[in-house]
C-alpha cells in the first residue's frame, strides 16, 4: 500500500507526463484546444447534464488515446530507428485507436451541437 506521500507524488508524476506530452505533441495540443473549444460551446449553449457527460467523456477518450499513441511512437522510436514492418504495425494500430475515438467524438459534438445551431 502506498502511503499519502507516494500517492500524491504519483499524481504529480502522472500531471507532469500528460504537461510533457501536451507541449511536445502538436496533435495533442490541437486535440486539447478542440476540447476547449467544445467545452465553451456546452456553457454557451447551456447543454444539460447528459449532454455534459457524453462532451466531457468524448474530449477525456480522445486526449487518453492521443497520449497512449505518443508514448508508444515515443517508445517504439527508442527500440529503433530503423524501417521495422512491426513498429510500423504497432505505431499505425495505435493511431487508428485516435482515429476511431476522434471520429466517435466528432460525432457526438454534431449530434449535441449541431440541433443548438440550428435553433
């Protein structure tokens, strides 16, 4: 069991890796402003709770599998820096779980925000 010391400096470890990876990661800094900007709409539009959970579940799901695909581009990167067919297949597999967490979430902006346009 962790004692109170060890768990916060966990937390503060895990604060300073996605900080890390939100500086060095241009996608994960135009992912980042996309939730923002997402987040400023819901208060613009004053979406509702259920609303609020699906945006705030959508830009968490998005920002965890961008940081999950740089660490392993960053770690595959370490292994070599050769042309390896595998590191290709790991780094391609882990940014089509980005693309399809992306895509899930664009999604369901439009389908919350869109109808708020148009009225």
């Amino acid at each position: 069991m962790k004692s109170p010391k060890q768990l916060i400096q966990s937390v503060g470890n895990a604060f300073y890796g996605f900080f890390t990876a939100l500086k060095s990661e241009t996608s994960l800094k135009i992912q980042f402003t996309l939730g923002i900007i997402a987040i400023g709409l819901g208060f613009y539009f004053k979406i509702n709770t259920t609303e609020w959970m699906f945006v705030v579940l959508s830009i968490s799901a998005v920002l965890t599998t961008e940081t999950i695909n740089s660490s392993i581009e960053e770690l595959a990167d370490r292994v070599t820096l050769e042309k390896d067919p595998m590191v290709k297949k790991v780094k391609d597999m882990a940014a089509g779980a980005v693309l399809i967490t992306a895509i899930a979430s664009l999604i369901i902006g439009c389908l919350i925000f869109i109808p708020k346009f148009i009225q």
